[in-house]
C-alpha cells in the first residue's frame, strides 16, 4: 500500500469517525433539549416553565410575572410562575413549583 493509499483511508476513517461523533452529539443535544422542556408550556402568549393546571403553590418565596399580548384573540394576559426559593427568580426554570395564567384586558 503506497502511502497516499494510507493517507486516504486513514482519512476516511477519521470522516466515519467524526460524522458518527457528530450523530451522536447531535441526538444527546436533541434528548436533554426534549427532557428540559418536558413540562414547558404555551398558553395564549405565555411561555411558561409548566402547565397552568388551574392551582396554586401556597409557599411561593417568590412570583416572577410578565404581561405579553396575545394578538389572534386581541387580549393582554399576565403569566406567572411560582418559585420555591429566591434564587433564581427571574424567569429561569429550574426552581418553578407552578405556573399560571390571568386574563388582564384587550390590547
């Protein structure tokens, strides 16, 4: 075997290599993106962490709410999601007990 012989199916290999590195990356991507918003919904024009199932957490250490309008049905909804510890409470996900939507008006 010449040695351009050599360089070329080393190469391939290599190509194999990094294409199923890259398959494999791409479905672990796909699965942790999948589990993390396994509980993410959107209602009218609200993203929230989880799904209004109509209750509340009594110990919410903080509420974290935004308004946003929902231009199909011309109507101004304010989203709320519950957070069982103070840090974070700024819109992240990771400590949110419950999550909740409030008609507020037309827009």
């Amino acid at each position: 075997m010449t040695l351009s012989e050599k360089l070329v199916d080393r190469a391939l290999t290599r190509r194999q290599f990094l294409a199923k590195l890259g398959a494999a990356a791409l479905g672990a991507a796909i699965a942790i993106i999948g589990a993390l918003s396994a509980e993410a919904s959107v209602i009218y024009c609200c993203n929230l962490c989880r799904s209004d199932n109509g209750q509340r957490y009594p110990n919410c250490a903080c509420s974290w709410c935004w308004t946003c309008c929902h231009r199909a049905t011309q109507s101004i909804w304010q989203c709320c999601e519950c957070h069982t510890s103070t840090a974070p409470c700024n819109g992240s996900c990771g400590n949110v007990s419950c999550s909740w939507i409030e008609y507020v008006g037309p827009c």
